[in-house]
C-alpha cells in the first residue's frame, strides 16, 4: 500500500468496496490534486470548527462570577455582630449591630443568588456547547471517513514506486494520497480531544451546581438565623458558629468550584492547543 497508508486506522471501518470503486471511477488521472479535494476542504473547515467551539470562553466568564461571589462573601464578618468590649462599647449595642449586619446580609445575599443565576446561565451554556461537540464529532468522524474512501480510491489505481532513477509517472497521485491521508490522520487524532475537552468539562460543571445548592443553602440557614424569616421577632440572638459554619460551607463549595473550573480550564487550553498543531501544517 503507497506510503504505508492505513485504511483502517484509528478503527475506522474499510471502505466499502463498491464505494471506492465508484470513485475510482471518476479519478482523472491528468489532474489528481483534484481528486477528493472538495471533501479534504470540509474535513479541514470542521477542524477548525473543532478548534473554535473547545476554546468557547464559558467556564471562563464562570470563573470570574466565582470570584465575584467569594468576595461579596467575604465582607460578611460574623464578629461583627459582637459589641465591642470595655468603653468602646458603651454607645454600642446588639440591636444596632443586628440591624446592621441583616442590611450588609441582604445586599450580599442579592449579589450572591444574582451572581449563582449567572453561574447556572453559564454552566447550561457549557452543556449545550457539549451537545454541539457530540454533533460536531459524527460530522468529523462521517468526513474523515468520506475522504478515507477517497484515499482507497486513489491507493487502488497506483503501482509500487520505481526504484534508482526512473521517473515516476505516478508522482502526483502519490502527493495526492498523502495529502489526503495528513488530512485523515488529523482528523482522526482530533477525535479523541474532542471528547477529553468535554470530560474536562463534567467535573467543573458539577462543581457549579453543587455550589448554586450550598447558595441555597447559606441563604435559608442566615435568613433564619438573623429573625429574617417571617414576621421578625424584636429580640434575636444569632447562632454566631451556626452562620459561620454556613459561610465556610458555602466558601468551600465556591474554592472546590474555582479548583475544578481552573483545571478544566488549563485542559481545555492544552486540547486546543493540540488540534492547533494537528491543523496547522494542513
């Protein structure tokens, strides 16, 4: 077979035989470079496709909300419900401090659930870039297999190489079936980082829902816990460990989701990376 060229690699089916004959058929032999260029051109532009849709910018903009909401967390200061001791304290009191502290919570708690909307809008938009990539991927694949029948073709009709100096009349179509073999090989080895990008993809968006549920979660527990619940009664004194332990659960959802989101993220830059190189010389 000219130039070691596998029909059946990456487990690609073999060509069906009368398939390929009817292509041989249409080979003019005055003009190989013509044969199956039109189909190596879409294989190259769903390449490209393939490079453009795994570098989409999702879980980048979910990475700067995560940011967003960790800091709205962190001016939320459970001490601060604590009058201060000794003279200092003397114009000070609980209920003024409660009073303060339920208005900074209920500004924090509308950036906190606006901002896990926008990481829920964020994630399902990661999905359905997901589901594109499965269509995308049988597209390649039904391409790549499209010019591998091509590449049989053009390999049926080709006699061993002449050796020393003879000239090779079959020149052209040996080009011919390299360059549609380079394009095949590339096709085939973007398939399986196709699929690495979106398993990249899987445990960062659970992380993103996990941490809409612990936003949930936090804003039941200090709504409560603050008399915000309801009719408020006059007097309350807020478990201060209780809504600490609710925050820190609540942050550590958020830092597992920005650990989960960074190393998706560098996955994804290195596939893209690869599909790059594997285009580029095309």
């Amino acid at each position: 077979m000219a130039d070691g060229a596998n029909l059946r690699a990456g487990g690609l089916p073999a060509p069906d035989v009368g398939r390929v004959e009817a292509l041989r058929a249409t080979l003019d032999p005055t003009t190989p470079e013509t044969f199956g260029e039109a189909e190596r051109r879409t294989l190259l532009a769903l390449l490209d496709r393939v490079v453009s849709d795994v570098r989409t910018g999702d879980l980048t903009e979910a990475r700067a909300r995560l940011t967003h909401l960790d800091t709205a967390l962190s001016r939320l200061d459970v001490g601060s419900l604590e009058p201060r001791q000794g003279l200092a304290g003397l114009f000070d009191s609980r209920s003024k401090r409660l009073r303060t502290f339920r208005e900074a919570f209920s500004d924090a708690a509308r950036t906190v659930s606006e901002t896990a909307g926008e990481l829920t809008e964020r994630g399902a938009a990661v999905a359905r870039r997901d589901a594109g990539l499965d269509a995308l991927w049988a597209e390649v694949r039904a391409a790549l297999e499209t010019v591998n029948a091509h590449l049989a073709a053009a390999l049926a009709v080709l006699d061993p190489a002449p050796t020393g100096d003879e000239p090779d009349p079959h020149a052209p179509l040996r080009q011919r079936t390299r360059d549609l073999a380079a394009c095949r090989d590339a096709a085939l080895a973007a398939l399986p980082r196709l699929r690495a990008a979106q398993n990249a993809d899987a445990p960062a968006l659970a992380s993103l829902e996990r941490c809409s549920a612990a936003v949930e979660a936090w804003k039941a527990e200090w709504t409560r816990s603050l008399g915000l619940a309801g009719r408020r009664p006059k007097k309350v004194r807020p478990d201060a460990v209780g809504l600490e332990t609710s925050r820190r659960t609540l942050a550590g959802a958020v830092a597992d989701a920005v650990r989960r989101l960074d190393a998706s993220l560098a996955r994804r830059t290195a596939v893209t990376g690869e599909l790059q190189e594997l285009r580029r010389p095309l």
